[in-house]
C-alpha cells in the first residue's frame, strides 16, 4: 500500500479536497460549496462522504495518513478555525478535533498561507531553505514566515499576518476594520484601488477607462501594461514600491535568504518583480542588500492551499 | 570544579568581560578600553591578557567551559564583526576562530541585542516563553526576536534589526545611511532629538530649554516628565505612539507572547509604558488584541549585554 495524504482547502465559496501523494503528486481533487449547509457538522459530514465516495477507486493502491487543512483564521495550536470573516459560521469552529473523530485520522490545520509556505518548503522553490517568506498574493495578501527551518505559528498560532502590516495609517480602509493596512495596496484588489487612483489622478488616455471596478482583474492590469498602457505600468510601480518597502522591513526581522511571491499579482512577472526587487534593494538597510532573492513561488500553476495543506501532513505525519 | 562562562560586550568604547556561573550570577566584572590598541589581534590578546590575570583568584574553584561575545554586527554563523560603525577596524574581523585559538576554548558571537534576549530567556522575565520580542534602547534600537523557543539569526545571521524598519522614509537621518529608521526616534538619542523637535514646534516653558543637545539624556528627560514638564510629557507620547505602532507591526511578522523593553528610556517606567502600549493596542490587528504584554526587562540593573553573552555560551555549550 502506497501512502496517501489528504488536503483541504477551505475557502468562503468553495472548499476543496485533494488526494496528495508523499511526493506532492494530486492524484485528484474535487470541490463542494462551503456554502449553505445546515451547521458546520453538517458541513464536515459532507466533506466525509466527499472523501469515501473519491476514494474509493484507490482503495486497493494506498492507505490515506493523515489529513491537513488551511481555512482563513486557521489555528494550528488549536485545530480551530477563529472568527473567520468569510465563512457563515461565527466563533470558534473546532475543525480538527471534529473532523479527526470523523475520519479516524490525524487532522492538522492552519491557515492557506503558512500551509502554502510548507508546500513551498517541501515541493517549491524554497526546497532545503531553512529560513524564506512565502507572499501569497490573491484578493489579500498572505504570508508565511520559515526561520530556522521550522514555520513561526508564534504564541497563539496566528504569526505571519503581513498583509495586515500598516503602510499608512490615514491610508485605505482594510476589511479587518483598521486603514492602510499592506493588503489594500499589495492584492489583487489593492492593485485594482491603485489603478483606479491613478485614473483619477492623472489624465492619461488608458484601456483600463473603459472597465469597472467589480469587472477589473489582475489579468486585465498586466495584459494592458503588455500593451505599453501607462496607466497600468504606473500601478504596477506604485504597487511594486510598496511591497519593496515592505519586504524591506521583514528582512530586518528574519533576515530570509528567499521571499516567493505566488498568486495572480505575481503572474505579471517583470512589471511587479522589477518595481519591486527596485524598491526592494533601495530599501534595505545595507548589511541585506544584494544577497536576498525575491523570486516566483515553484508552485504557480498548482493548486497552492490544498498541496500546501497536505504539504503540512506530510510534514507533521509522514512516516 | 564548578563551571564558569566568560560574557564579552565589545562596545565602541569600552570592552567588558564578566565572569558569570551556570546560574547567571557575576563572580566579577572588568573592562579594558576597546579603542587605541596597535591591531584587531593585539586587542584580542589584551583581552586574553585580562582574563587570566583576574581569572586567578577562581582557579582552583572554577574551570571555565565557553565563552560568549556579543558586538555590533556580530555574525553568530560565521564568527564575525562586519563593517560595525562603532569601530576602529573594519572589514571582517574573525573574532571567533582567532579568539578561540587564542584561549583553546570554544567561542561564540553575536550583536549585543541578540545575546540580551538570551539572557532575559534564561535569567529573566521570558523563562519558559519560546516566542517573545526582546527590544534594547540605548543610543540605538537593538532586537532579538524569540520564535519556536530558538533565537531568530536568520539567513546571514543578522536578524533582528527592527531599529531599521522604516517609519517615514522621508523622515529623520539615520546614520545607517537611510531614513527614517525607528531608532532616530526610539532610544535614547531618538527622544532627545524629539525634544528638540518639541522646543522647536511649541511655546511652553521648560526645564529642557535650558540643557544643550549634547547635555541631555533620557533620564533628564524623565525628571522632568516626573516633575510635569509639558515637552517632556509630548515627547514620551510620541516615542511611544511610533513604538507601539512599529511593535504592532512586529507582531503580525512573528505574534509573540511578550515584548521586553531594556535601556534607560525603558527606566522611565510608565512614561513610556503607557502611551506605548495604548499605541500597540490600537495598532494591532484584531485577532492580536488584549493578548500580548509588553513588560520591563528582567534584567534591568544588570549589564544585560555581558551577562546575555555568556547566557549564549551557557545554552550552546552547557555541560
């Protein structure tokens, strides 16, 4: 029997469930809604039929070890999902006591980001590094921290929050009720804001005039920056120099040898790279200058949160 | 025999070695000037010169097992002093090998504030914490950073650098070559040069008109705090308003149990406590709130960077 690892991803719409090999290979992955269930216990129940009912064609083949997840909010000292913003049930979800009595399995959680940082650990870029942060850039901006080889979950398991780092505190008002905050600007949406700042600002003829704000992707900015549209270069610079500036002062607290950048955001390769690495090297005290890599994450076009769930699994489980 | 462990600070001035036992207690302490010596090598013979002379009394008592360094720019990997501002030789200097070779006695460095956090892991207010903030103010802003139970050196082994987190990139002159760093606010120094700001901007009388720059100290400026002088008050709320911020920030990269301020600005009790931590608090994400102390060091009247070198040696080469 071959060894087979579970990861979740669980996320305000859908929640997704891969089937991982010890190698970081998806055998497969499937989705249920996170959405409209009668309770959270009736939602894990629906995770565990998912599971036995796609299983089943591997049940000759392998064994399943061990089970990790990442939610928005996700403790890994706990196993509890705590005050998630996106997701229907409030309070404290106590996810990997319930579930691990369900499945008869080690279950282990964090939240999407750290686990994408495990993942990356194991299966990325940062292979053998022992100290790296991983960026996740999707409609916030995630993070995890790695130093001396381990991942900083710190005293109460929410370490590693850097998208909620202050960049101006009379800036942009955050979702999580404080204004400024890193995210707002370094995102999807925050590129989306910057892009329309600028718009606003400036006069400039533009292709990115001609689209709302709810219709507005990252895709969108970078193809009409391909296209020498000015507009979009300037919020790739306005962007790449905050996240330089940034990462600049995360270097002074654990001084990586790596940063990954994955996500959307970090798809429009030189134009948010090069404004960044920039602003980045401008802004390092010089002891950290020219030795710390910022490069794209090895993982880009996998499915980061669920191998990076199972990536934790495997960490913790594998035998 | 019992067991002896030297701690050596290495400081612009003056270099002082304590002889400290496995509990953290100072048999004695002695000091030599670190400036005037013909070479680096002369000076570490000096040194070697100094403890076997006052090492005699203990001989037949003591046999030391290690010793620890704590300089600016300390590189605890390598061994080495790079580039420090403060001294007469620059370059690299091998401070470990030679002075290892020296005594035929392991050896081991790092900056000042690397080792205080040790020292206050071992003997002082973090026993038992595996996550905590150690913050020195002195003429600078030195930091060790506590996560997972082991120190943060990072890649190049120069972690924990928050005095260079940026608080205004267009603000005060740092003699990092940069701007705006948050020691030229908070240290000693920092709040001095915000008096000054203070007496520029305002009308109100007091005590501080009356001493020059080079005259005043963070405990004058505490007397007159005590004694309600206005500008003194201003600018305690204000190094504590950019300190809380910053800390907050802090947080969301590594989410301590505790933050311990060391120096004499920290000696001014409540003066800076208070708006520091009112600060923090309303600077800090949510999920951070009314969770994370931040406490005076417990090793406020020692010479917390002699004694948290040897505590370096003491965890590293205990026996």
């Amino acid at each position: 029997m071959k060894n087979l690892y579970i990861g979740i991803d669980i996320g305000g719409t859908n929640t997704i469930v891969g089937f991982i090999t010890s190698n970081g290979n998806f055998l497969s992955e499937h989705r249920i809604s996170t959405k409209g269930h009668k309770s959270f216990d009736d939602f894990l129940l629906q995770i565990k039929t998912l599971i036995t009912e796609k299983f089943e064609p591997y049940l000759d083949e392998y064994q399943i070890i061990a089970i990790g997840a990442g939610a928005p909010n996700g403790n890994y000292y706990k196993g509890t999902i705590e005050d998630a913003p996106n997701l229907e049930w409030k309070g404290k979800l106590e996810f990997s006591r319930k579930f691990s009595d369900l499945m008869q399995l080690p279950v282990v959680l964090t939240n999407d980001a750290n686990a994408a940082a495990i993942g990356e650990m194991l299966f990325g870029n940062a292979k053998g590094m022992k100290n790296f942060i991983m960026i996740t850039l999707g409609t916030g901006l995630g993070s995890g921290l790695v130093a001396n080889g381990e991942l900083i979950y710190g005293h109460d398991g929410f370490a590693g929050e850097l998208g909620h780092t202050i960049v101006n505190s009379q800036g942009r008002y955050c979702g999580c009720g404080r204004r400024g905050c890193l995210e707002t600007y370094v995102s999807a949406t925050g590129i989306k804001r910057t892009v329309y700042k600028i718009l606003a600002d400036r006069l400039e003829e533009s292709v990115l005039r001609a689209i709302p704000f709810d219709g507005l992707t990252a895709k969108n900015i970078t193809e009409a920056a391909q296209a020498g549209d000015k507009v979009a270069i300037l919020s790739f610079e306005y962007t790449g120099q905050i996240l330089g500036e940034k990462l600049a002062d995360a270097v002074a607290h654990t001084s990586p040898e790596a940063i990954f950048l994955f996500g959307g955001l970090a798809k429009a390769g030189k134009y948010i790279f090069e404004p960044t690495i920039r602003h980045f090297e401008q802004s390092l005290l010089p002891i950290y200058r020219n030795k710390i890599k910022i490069l794209p994450s090895g993982l880009m076009d996998q499915n980061v949160a669920v191998l990076g769930a199972a990536s934790l699994a495997i960490k913790e489980f594998s035998i």
